[in-house]
DNA sequence: CCGTATCCTCATCGATACTG
DNA sequence: CAGTATCGATGAGGATACGG
C-alpha cells in the first residue's frame, strides 16, 4: 500500500516521498536523533551529553547541538554565574514531536536485530 | 519521557539509542527509504523506480538497491525470455516491516513543513 | 533496457591542540 | 567546563561513457 495509505491512484507517493526527504535531510547524519535521545530524558550539560551519546566528540556534538537549536527542537541555557560555566540543553517542545519517529525507528532497530540473530524466521509486523 | 516509554531509570535511553543508531546505519543515507517508498506502491522495473526516484542516478540506484537486497528488504526478478531484458523489484515481505518508520518520517515532515510555515523563519530549503 | 566502470568533488566526520 | 580551530581521512554521491 503507497504513502499515504488511503491514496488514491499510482502516483500517489509521490507526495510521501518529500515529506520523508524532507525529514531525512534534517534529521538524516550520525548523530542528530541520538542526541534527540539524548536529551529525552531531561536536560543535560555538554559534558554530560557528550558521555550519553557515546562515541560522539566535542567538535560534532557543538556543531549538531547549534543545527538542532537554529531549527528549534532543542534550547540552550546558560548559568554565567557560576565559576566553571555551566550550559545545559533541552528538549524543546517541537523536540518532542520527534518521539514517534524516534520509536518506529527504536522498534525496528530491535526487530532488525531479531531478524539477523535467527535469520530462517519470518517477521511479524 | 526516555526511551523505552516505561522505562526505570535515568540511563534508560542507553538502549533505545542502540536500536536507534542500528536502523540509522541501515536505513541512513539518502537514497534507501525513498527507494523503499518508491516500490511500495507495487513491484517497479529499474526505469520506472529510477523515473519514480527523482533525482537519483542509475548509479546510486544499483548500488542501493544491491544493498537493499542483501538486506532482505526487497528482492530481484529477471526475465530473461524478453528482447531488453526485464528486471523488476518487489519489496519483500520483510521490507514492509519498514511501514511505520516511513509513516512517522512522511508525518513529521508534513508536520515540519507546516510548522515552517507558521513560524515564517528557520532554514532554507 | 539494465546496468557497470571510471573519475571526480565535496560534505562529513575524526583527531588533536588550543582558548575563555 | 564548554567549546573552537585546524588538519586530514574517508566515502557518499554525481557525471559521463561504455558494455550486455
């Protein structure tokens, strides 16, 4: 069945096709949703950020922090106070109507991973 | 809320971001879920997905669809018997498990389009 | 029609060193 | 702690030409 799923005739991808490119290009790259993951469960200072995504350095974590902020999913604050400063992210509002994108992408991330362990079985959906 | 929804903990999204990073290396990329979309409509030969596909090259095609493949999510016919040879890809049973994470991203980038709109700033398309 | 081979460019990403 | 600057490797992706 083509996208959106009541269409009507042959062509009708068509239209589902650039709103998937058009998510892909924002949230498409290595790190953009798992700093969204990141962030799901509460604020985080950098540092901390940085240990949760593993992996991830201090150049592209500054770098996709600054994109995911221009495009408003997440805020950033900052504690001047304070002697070593202390900056913590948030998962905006808008952030967080990423959360069924990310599921359908954690579910199936885990059904992929069943599917390679026993790779004769047929999947259920 | 962190991923798994229910979950416990404050190191509860460790996992999810697994699967999560699994279906980005899988599916990441600019080709794969467009092409995915591309055949959900029905069995396409190369042409016709390549037509369908806008923009992608003859190149890109071949190889995603080689990658698609041996990932199990669509298959390969040929039909030799004819004067140009025809090919035609199907998507395969396990590459309609990839339905829902098509329809979040199609959701959400309608819903980004029309939030773009709205806020009358951010990005250039 | 269905690709492959070759060459090329450019964005992405990592490592390292450094600053406020 | 919270970044930035610089360099370099890698490979994704495009253009073109050609083969089965």
């Amino acid at each position: 069945m083509p996208f959106p799923s009541s269409a009507p005739s042959h062509t009708a991808c068509t239209g589902a096709m650039r709103s998937v490119r058009d998510s892909l290009d924002l949230l498409g790259g290595k790190w953009k949703l798992p700093i969204i993951v990141g962030l799901s469960g509460g604020p985080q200072r950098f540092k901390q950020l940085q240990r949760e995504v593993a992996g991830i350095t201090a150049k592209m974590l500054s770098k996709e922090l600054k994109e995911l902020e221009i495009n408003g999913l997440i805020s950033r604050h900052v504690q001047a106070d304070a002697a070593p400063v202390a900056v913590t992210y948030t998962l905006a509002a808008y952030g967080h109507t990423l959360f069924p994108v990310i599921e359908a992408l954690h579910q199936w991330g885990q059904l992929h991973r069943a599917h390679i362990m026993h790779a004769g079985e047929v999947v259920a959906a």
